[in-house]
C-alpha cells in the first residue's frame, strides 16, 4: 500500500512537473509571438516613407495613383494655357470689332463702309459688308423688303460662324471641371485600397504604417481639385465675355442691316424722284 501511495505521490509529482512545463512553454510562445508582432510593425515602420512633403508622397505613392496626378496636372497646365491663349484672343476680337463699329457708325452709305474698312482688324466687319453688297447685287430690282431679308439670312450665317470660332477650344474647360474631381476620386479609392492591403500584409493597424498610404491617396482628390476650380472659374468668366463679343457681333450687324436699309431708301426715292422728273419732261 505505501509503494502505491509512492507510485501515486511520484505520478503527481510527474503531472504538476508537465503542468508546469506546459505553463512555461505556454508564456514563453505568447511572448515570442508578441515580440514578433512588435518587430513586424518596427520593421514595417521602419519601411515606411517618412517624407510626407507633396512631392515625397507622390515620389511614393503606387504607379496608378502617379498616372492620375500626372493626367491632373496636365489638365491643369491645358487649363492655364487655354486661359491665356483664348484671353488674348477674345480681348483683341472684341478691340477689332469695336473700332470696325465705329467706322461703320460713321459711314453714310454701305460703299463708303467698304472702303473704310481696309485695316487688318477690319475683316470680320469688312466680309459682313461684302456679304450685303453681294446680296444687293444679285437682288437687284426686286422689292426692297425681300432684300433685307436675304441681307438679314446671310449675316445671321456669318455671326454664327464667328461665335463658333471664338469658343473653340473653351469647351475641354467644361469637361476638366466636370471630370477632374472624379478622377482624383480615383486615385484615392485606388491609394486606400492599397493601404488596406498594407495593412493585411503587416498585420497592423498602427497609424504610422496607415497614415502615409492614406496621405498619398488623398493627394489625387487634392490634385483633382487644383485642376477643376480653375477651369469651372475659367469656364465662367469666358462665357460671360463670349456674351459680350456676340453683343458686338450683333451690333455689327445691326449697322451693316441699317446701310443697307439706307442705301434701298436712297434708291427707292432716286427712282421716284426719276419717275417724276420724267413725267414733267413727259408734259
């Protein structure tokens, strides 16, 4: 009975010994596994790009996030080229089409208009001219209120064909407004996306290894930005000077619509005038 006692007692000894290991191995696996965990998100810290500058984050960031910042920026320098290009081009239209009104004002007849407008600034207003003349010419005899409708058809075509000319290239500064947002939207979906997938990969949710992947995304929503507010201000402020030029137009062709009015009123009365002479003589 006391070598089963012993037997028992050594076989307990035996368990608590195991139990004890067991307990040992236990916490010396969670803490090796939780230094592993910290050396990962040293290690994955560590890797990460510390320069958080504009140009550091784009320099870093994924090649699809890259190619939208890039494709921005090129919108935006369209942007400012259309600006100065189409700028100058509307300010010098608008100064030639005003001195041409002004010596149209100044004309008595239609003919006299013609020939004063010989100045290199002087052709849009110089081929609404001619496109009336031609339109008396081949009218000639026939009554004078179907000649100014004619007159009227044929500079109706000519303003539209200069409106058309003067908002050409205007248009893409519509379509970067409206578009560059939601492609920055992109690269953002595109660079978060990516971070998350950072995140698996480390399997950590420490703000220093997150952070940046998330700067770098939002850096296309801020290019996106840059590149839509300037060419919707653009947009607007062309619009409302094109408004002013066609007033000009209009206006142009108001005064070339009026020479000619005269010029049938002058030769309505010449051949009255005629007509009566003629039946004096005639008595």
């Amino acid at each position: 009975m006391a070598t089963t006692f012993a037997q028992q007692a050594t076989g307990a000894r035996r368990a608590a010994a195991g139990l004890t290991a067991g307990l040992v191995l236990g916490a010396t696996g969670a803490a090796w596994a939780q230094t592993s965990a910290a050396d990962g998100a040293a290690r994955a810290a560590a890797t990460v790009p510390h320069d958080l500058s504009a140009l550091g984050m784009f320099l870093n960031a994924d090649g699809v996030v890259k190619t939208v910042i890039l494709g921005l920026l090129a919108a935006s320098v369209v942007t400012w080229t259309i600006l100065l290009a189409k700028g100058l081009e509307l300010r010098a239209a608008r100064a030639r089409l005003q001195g041409s009104l002004d010596r149209l004002d100044d004309a008595v007849s239609l003919d006299v208009a013609a020939s004063q407008l010989t100045g290199p600034g002087d052709t849009l207003a110089l081929a609404f001219a001619r496109a009336a003349e031609a339109e008396q010419a081949l009218s000639a005899g026939l009554p004078a209120e179907g000649v100014k409708e004619r007159v009227i058809l044929r500079l109706e075509r000519l303003e539209a064909k200069a409106r058309r000319a003067i908002v050409r290239g205007t248009g893409i500064l519509a379509t970067i407004g409206a578009t560059a947002p939601f492609v920055g939207l992109f690269g953002t979906v595109w660079g978060i996306m990516n971070s998350f997938i950072g995140i698996s990969k480390t399997q950590t949710t420490s703000l220093a290894v997150v952070a940046p992947g998330i700067a770098e995304a939002l850096l296309a929503t801020a290019t996106g930005l840059v590149a839509a507010i300037p060419a919707v201000v653009v947009y607007n402020v062309f619009a409302r000077k094109v408004d002013g030029y066609r007033v000009l137009l209009a206006d142009v062709s108001a005064a070339v619509l009026r020479l000619v009015s005269r010029d049938l009123d002058r030769a309505q009365a010449g051949g009255r005038a005629g007509a009566l002479t003629r039946g004096r003589a005639a008595e």
